[in-house]
C-alpha cells in the first residue's frame, strides 16, 4: 500500500495517509496540497531554501529600483511580463523600465505615461519611441523587445533597431539622470544574449528577513531593491 505526505486542508498541518490507489498522476511519496477541490503533487521549488517564489514584485513608484548588472547590446532580447499601477485623474505620469545613454541618444525602455491628456504604453528601441495602440489597463502584459522587432502580448508593434547602450538596465525606474520610477508588478523578465539566456528572474523573498526582489536562476543572485522605500509582493507561490 503506497503512502503519501499530504496537507490536510481542515488541519492545515502536513500528515501521512494510506491511500490505494493514489490518485491518477501521483507517485508514492508526493507531497501532495489542496488545490480548488482536489490533491495535487506540490512542485519542487526553483529556488534555493532560503528564498520564497511569490506571484509578483511591486513597486509604488517612489524610489525603489532593480540594477540587473548587465548592459544593453544590439544582439539583447527582453521578455518581461509587467503591469502599471495607472494613477486616477488627469495628471502626467513616466513610468519607465530599462536604460538610456544621453551622449549615445539610445536606449531600450518599456513604458506607461499620461501626457497632454494621453495615457498611452510606448517602447523605445534605440533611438526609436514606438506608441502601442492598445488601452492603458492595470492587467498584466508582456513586452518583448529586440533588434528588429517589438512585441506586445505577442503582436508586433515596431520594427526599430537596438544600439549598444552600455548602461545597465533597471526595472521599475530608467537608469538615466532622470530615473522616472514606476509604479507596477513585475511577474516575469527573461533577458537573452543571442540564443543564450542572460538573466531569468523570479520573483521572490528571503525567508529570513523578507528582503523581496528578484532571483536569478542562471547567475544564482538575489537582486534587491537599489533605491529607497521597500517592494510589495504578491502570494507564495507554492
């Protein structure tokens, strides 16, 4: 008779049980966790011990930032999944994301911002402002930015190209002399060289403090806040 650990969700505490069969997909010796009605095998976490994955990373756009340590080339692909919190009335606001070299004029920057009674995303690659035609919301989208192409949730917008910026790229602010921090979620960022994946980050807190930030899986590094104020987060991710 196989036996399994399972979280009991009425005692909310982690117990053995007999169970023959197991249900369909499940080994001997699964953890298994309640999810919206039914058992299922609890998956081995990304991250090392010490961290905590959690749905999302926020910022409220008063100062706190993420230095990836890596610069833009004209052969960098970003993949970033990224919300903006769109503030009421009628006000301007920059929310910007990435890097801009003022000497060179280029840059790789992802976008939310109200001006002249306009709220708008917009994208620039190089030298390059590409406006996206779609509403400004405050759902989850993913921008997916390259040499040549420029996508949003999928569907190309721009065909402009990348320069060699040489500034790192920041998340939630611009890393110029003017930072204009944003206020948003960041769920995902996937930044290539070529073929090769540069920085795949995750979402996360230190367990032992709860500094929250991002954790890259190919470098191993916990990027926390450079600025100032601290991050919010969304749920564990179990």
């Amino acid at each position: 008779m196989a036996r399994s650990k399972y979280n009991n969700p009425t005692t909310q505490r982690w117990e053995y049980a007999d169970r023959n069969p197991l249900p369909t997909g499940l080994d001997a010796g699964d953890i298994l966790v309640w999810n919206n009605g039914a058992w299922v095998a609890k998956q081995p976490s990304r991250l090392p011990s010490a961290y905590q994955e959690v749905e999302w990373i926020g910022s409220d756009g008063t100062g706190q930032y993420i230095n990836l340590e890596i610069d833009v080339t004209q052969n960098t692909k970003v993949i970033v999944e990224q919300s903006f919190d769109v503030p009421s009335g009628t006000g301007n606001f920059f929310y910007f994301n990435g890097t801009h070299n003022e000497s060179a004029d280029n840059s790789l920057i992802w976008a939310c911002n109200r001006e002249n009674g306009s709220t708008l995303y917009r994208v620039r690659a190089g030298n390059t402002w590409s406006i996206i035609s779609a509403t400004v919301d405050s759902n989850f989208h993913t921008f997916e930015i390259e040499n040549g192409s420029q996508k949003f949730d999928g569907t190309q917008f721009s065909t402009a190209s990348l320069a060699n910026v040489g500034n790192h790229i920041w998340l939630f602010a611009r890393n110029s002399t003017i930072p204009n921090y944003s206020a948003g979620k960041i769920k995902s960022f996937i930044l290539y060289r070529g073929s090769f994946p540069r920085r795949y980050l995750v979402p996360c807190y230190l367990k032992y403090d709860g500094s929250i930030g991002l954790y890259d899986l190919i470098t191993s590094n916990f990027y926390g806040n450079a600025g100032t104020g601290t991050f919010t987060k969304g749920a564990d991710v179990n």
